[in-house]
C-alpha cells in the first residue's frame, strides 16, 4: 500500500471510528438527560452506580481477551489458519467466562449494595448480571472487527448495541417501569447485539480448535495484563464516582454523573483514533516502521487536542445555560465539578489517542504500574476532599492526577522507544486555555456574560487556527472531518 492510500485508510478509518465513537455517547448523553427527568437526581444516581457494577463486572469477566483480540487479530490476519484458530479460541473463552461471571456477580449482589447503603441495588444488579456474557461474547466479536480494520462492522456493532438500549428504554420508561426499565434495557440490547454481530462474522472466519489449550494460555496471559490496564484504567476514571457512592447519597451521585456526562465528549475524537492507532502502532511496530509510529502518535495527539480544546472551553462556557435547558435545578450543582474536570481533560483526553502504544509494543505492563499508581493517588485524594467539599472535592481530586499523568509518558516515550514528538507546544497551548479561563472568571462579573463569553471563544479559535496550527494540519484536519461529514 502507498503512502497515500496508507494516509486515506487512516482517515477513513478514523472517520468510521468517529461514527462509533460518538453516536454511543450521545446516545448515552440523551439517555442521562432522559433519566435525569423522568427519575431524578437519585434515580439518575443508582443508575450510575449500576451500570459502574455491570462495567466491572464485564471488565473482569472477559479477562482482556476483547482488546487481546485486536491485537493478535492485526498479527496474525495474513496466517489464515492461525487466524481461525486464534477467532475460535477467543469467542470460546469469552462464552466461558461470561457465564461464569454471570453467576459470581448476581451472588455478590448483596454485598455490593451494601457497600453503597442502597438496598434497591440488589435486584437492579441480579437483573443487569444476565447481559455479562452477552456483553463479553459482542464485544470479543466487535473488536475482530476492529483488528481486521472492518471498520464499517466495527462500527455498525457499536451503534446498534447504543441504539437498541435507546430505544428498549424509551419503550419501558412508556411502560412505567421506573429504575427497573433503563437496566432491563441493557440486558435485552446486548443479547440482540450478539446475534447481530454474529450473523455479521459468520464469513469472516472458520471454527478451528487447532491448539485450542495452547492459545488460550497465550491468550489470557496477555489478555490477563490488558486486564490490569483496563481495570486500572476504569477504576482511575470512576473512582471518584464510587467514592461519591460510598459517602454521600445517590442524589449526589446523579447530580455528579451529569458532569461526568458531559467531560466524556471530550473523549470523541481520541477515542475514535485510538481505535485506529491501536492496530496501527501494533502493525508498525510488528514490522518496525518507527517513523510512521512517531507520525503517528504526533497527529494523533495534535489533532485530538485541536478538537478537544475547542469543545472544551465551549462546554466550559456553556455549561450553565445547557444544564438550565435540559435539565431540572437541581442539577446545576454539576456546573463548578464540571468546569474543574474538563480543564484538566483539555491537556490529559488527547493522550487517551494513543493510550494502548504500550500494548502495541508489547509492553503492557508499563500501563498497569502506572495504573495502580494513579488509581492509588486518585483514591486517596478524593478520600480526603470528597468527606469536606462534597462533589467539587470529588473533581478536584480526580482532575489533579489527569494534570500529572501525560509527563511520564513523554519521558518513557522517548527513553524507551526513541520517540520525542515536541510536547511542550502541548502543554503551552493548554496553558493558554487556562489563562483564557482565569480572564473569563474573572471579567464574569464585570461584563454581559454571554457576550463575554463568545469573546473568550472566537480569540481561542484565533489562536489555535492562527498561531498553533500549521498550514499542512489545517488541511488534514479539514480532510479528516470531510470524510467524517460523508459516514
């Protein structure tokens, strides 16, 4: 393949990635507004607590094989027969371990509703425990997808899955179902996404069990330290969530999932790359291109910081006005949490493009040090804030450690792998952002707010697509989102 149709994949592929990426957080953005109304702060709050349970609970129970998947699938697709073997082994093994953690979750229901002092927990958790090993199988199924770059199936499983609890929703909360509806939801969604994705694989590959117990140790021995990282990875993004469970009410955990809600945006764009990067990067190095991996994690973080800084400070700016439209009062207590976290995502969210590098190089246990650290540091922080500033302690908590956490990856990336991609315009131009911030605060009082604030908008925009952006990125960035517009 030439450079020029390697580049066009890419930007294809980010751009099907993009489509994957996004519509399932705007259908689980609608889906929160939707709940916020119809059951409320607290009701909004268990669900959130819930579906943190289930996401556990999935996470352990695949082992890591889904992410293991992409990997080894990217390895071995031109070695058709180990290609089959390996597909057989992964499918088999997440059909397992499903089942098994299907049982061990709807056991332990008592006990995690106890933790949090919520006896409504248990049967909302015995209910959700039967999408485990439906969730596992899809997932395993959908991340074939993205290991063979079939990016169009990829993101068809993802949509579809978000798309049918969209809808299994809206009809049960019809029904009056109240918590019980949202949660049923998700259990009918991922049975009916298997069979799908399914359906969509049947041509893509054969059961083969050739050295069936020989790859499966090979699996989850990789898949095992994917695991660690994944694990790490979910409990650094929610524990503070979970911490806000433990010492305050469900109210407040509503209250403070609708600004974890809208942080995630800022999630679409590295999100959408590092679906591509991932099996990119692990190609790359397979065949030990380092200048198409440096390339490659320079514009991927480039071009996420570009987008997110952008819906950043707008979501900043605009975040009581949207809160007011679109939901009760009460949930204008997220405002001050919401500003704290997104600031802190503008530097760390464009890192999360190129996040699985260390997978990629086979070096997943560099993930999982780093993981368990900041997991340990996040946890302790939010320990001690969240008891005395409530919420707002929670954000400061959890936005203090995104602020530390890209600078050992600089260092590693360029000790370790020879790789240096100037990242110091990086942290420059989000110091930009935040002096931006500091004037808007401040003037806040002084001046028309919204007039202030389309201000404060319109000279970032200057800045980044005047001082920032160079004239080749300006047009790969528009090439980019073309390509997005026509999915």
């Amino acid at each position: 393949m030439s450079a020029m149709e390697t580049k066009k994949k890419f930007t294809l592929d980010v751009g099907w990635a993009f489509v994957a990426t996004t519509i399932p957080l705007i259908v689980g953005f609608l889906l929160r507004i939707i709940f916020g109304n119809y059951l409320g702060a607290s009701g909004l709050g268990l669900y959130s607590l819930v579906l943190i349970v289930y996401t556990i609970a999935t996470l352990i129970g695949a082992m890591g094989i889904p992410a293991a998947t992409v990997k080894f699938v990217a390895e071995f697709k031109e070695q058709r027969q180990r290609l089959n073997s390996f597909i057989t082994c992964s499918l088999v093994n997440s059909l397992i371990f499903g089942l098994i953690f299907m049982v061990v979750f709807y056991l332990l229901s008592p006990y995690i509703a106890d933790f949090f002092h919520n006896s409504d927990l248990i049967i909302l958790i015995q209910i959700i425990s039967v999408g485990i090993p439906f969730f596992i199988l899809s997932n395993t199924i959908i991340r074939l997808f993205n290991g063979l770059r079939r990016m169009g199936f990829f993101s068809f499983g993802l949509i579809f899955r978000s798309c049918l609890i969209l809808v299994f929703s809206l009809v049960f909360i019809y029904l009056n179902l109240g918590i019980t509806g949202p949660i049923l939801a998700i259990v009918l969604s991922e049975i009916v996404t298997t069979v799908a994705v399914l359906i969509l694989s049947r041509n893509i590959f054969s059961f083969i069990f050739t050295d069936y117990l020989e790859e499966t140790r090979e699996l989850i021995k990789f898949g095992v330290q994917l695991l660690l990282n994944d694990g790490t990875y979910f409990l650094d993004v929610n524990i503070d969530t979970i911490i806000v469970g433990y010492f305050l009410t469900s109210q407040e955990v509503g209250i403070y999932s609708v600004a974890i809600m809208f942080a995630q945006l800022l999630f679409i764009i590295p999100g959408a790359m590092a679906q591509v990067t991932y099996p990119a990067l692990t190609e790359f190095y397979h065949k030990k291109i380092d200048s198409a991996m440096k390339s490659t994690l320079s514009k991927s973080i480039k071009y996420s910081f570009y987008v997110t800084s952008i819906l950043g400070l707008g979501l900043i700016l605009a975040s009581s006005n949207i809160i007011s439209l679109l939901l009760p009062p009460v949930f204008l207590q997220a405002v001050i949490p919401l500003s704290i976290i997104i600031y802190a995502l503008m530097l760390y969210a464009p890192m999360t493009s190129v996040g699985s590098l260390w997978n990629a190089v086979n070096r997943p246990y560099i993930v999982s040090i780093f993981g368990i650290i900041w997991v340990t540091i996040n946890a302790v922080i939010n320990i001690l804030l969240i008891p005395i500033y409530g919420i707002v302690g929670a954000a400061i908590a959890t936005s203090t450690t995104y602020i530390l956490r890209p600078f050992p990856g600089f260092y590693l990336w360029k000790r370790l792998l020879k790789i240096e991609i100037g990242q110091w315009w990086y942290v420059r131009s989000w110091a930009m952002l935040g002096v931006l911030l500091i004037i808007f605060f401040y003037l806040e009082s002084y001046v028309n707010a919204d007039l202030l604030k389309i201000i404060i908008f319109l000279v970032w925009m200057v800045i980044l697509t005047q001082f920032l952006m160079e004239k080749q990125e300006k047009q790969e960035t528009w090439e980019l989102f073309r390509h997005i517009i026509k999915k």
